[in-house]
C-alpha cells in the first residue's frame, strides 16, 4: 500500500472506521462467516459461532438495521425465525477473505516461529 | 465469495476470530493506518488518531508483542518515544485496503440511498 498523505491519511481513517463501526466487533465478520454457508435459526447460529443468546440478539439486530442480514418469521408451530445473508452482505467479500487469509497465515507464522 | 462446507466454515471463522483477536477492536487498524504515513511519537499518535493516552499505551502494547509496532526511546532531553510500523504489518495491507475500500463505498452508498 503507498504511504498516506496527510489528506489520504485523514480519508483512509475515517473510512477504516465506518468500516468497524459498521462490522467491528467480536462477532459481526464470525457471523457473516457462518451465515455463508446458508440461512440458519437462531439457536443454531447461537450454537454454531458460540455466541449467548442475549448478545446474538444484540449483534443481529445491528446487522438487520445495516442491511447486512434478513430475519425472517416462518408461519411453523412453533414460529420460528431464520436469518440469511443479503446481497449487499456480500459487498463484504474482500475484507473477509482478507481477514480469513491473514489470520490463516498469521496462526502459520506463530507456529512455525517466524513473525 | 464461495459458499463454505462446515469443514471451511470452521476453518474461516477460526481465522477471522484470529484476526479479529490480534487487530480487532476500534483503534489497532486506525493506528496502522496512522502510522503508514511514517513513525510518530506518543503524543502525535494519541491526537491524530483522537485517542486517551491510557487506551493508547494499552493498545501500542498489544501491537508491540504482536510484533505489529516497534517502539523507540529517543536518547533526547527530555526522552522521547517513537512508534513505528514493522515490515511484518505489511502483511495486514490487504485487510486495510479491503476496509478502507468498503467503508469508503458504505458511507457513499448511505449518501445516496442505496443499500
């Protein structure tokens, strides 16, 4: 990456921050992660990314507002509700195949010594 | 993005989890991209990331040990410090630039609308 101008410097901050506020966090990008692989329920991606209710709760709604996920109330007996991914989660793609790669290779470096 | 099996499922949210815990949080990328328009003493640091020097010390720390920030003392009266970025953050460039690019295009998309 080239080295930042001041004004580049103060552009490329404030967007690296709408990008953690937006996604910040312990558990929005895990989230996203999971819900990759298909639109689940809530105790099953409470389970699945190891997250207590109370806060999945919390962390979903943010991304609902964000119009990273939908929720959707399924008329079962008894109701229950699934969340799935929109298409503008997938605008996502890049920062999280470059978190994947990163940690990957970071977990790699750790074990092998080298840093 | 390909969808995720279980197996490369897990695999991804044990690598973003990695990432996350290393430069997660609201300030580690700020301060990296602070720090890519060259080193900065504390106090630099502390304004132009808009940060309290008690968080920031804790956060340079963490940097520190995860060999993402070296730090300096400056034989200078009175002593100085000076934070500089390792070649070995280099290797977050992809994951900056990725953040950088979405927040950028969020904030434009919130501006005009669209979502």
């Amino acid at each position: 990456m080239a080295k930042h101008t001041i004004e580049s410097c103060a552009k490329a901050k404030m967007a690296i921050r709408d990008t953690l506020d937006i996604v910040g966090g312990k558990w929005k990008l895990v989230l996203i992660s999971v819900l990759q692989s298909g639109k689940k329920g809530f105790n099953e991606l409470s389970r699945e990314a190891a997250i207590s209710p109370r806060i999945l709760s919390k962390e979903l709604q943010e991304m609902e507002m964000n119009g990273l996920v939908s929720r959707k109330v399924c008329d079962t007996k008894p109701v229950t509700v699934q969340y799935e991914l929109t298409p503008y989660s997938e605008t996502l793609d890049d920062v999280l195949t470059a978190m994947e790669k990163w940690g990957f290779q970071h977990r790699n470096n750790i074990i092998q010594g080298i840093k």
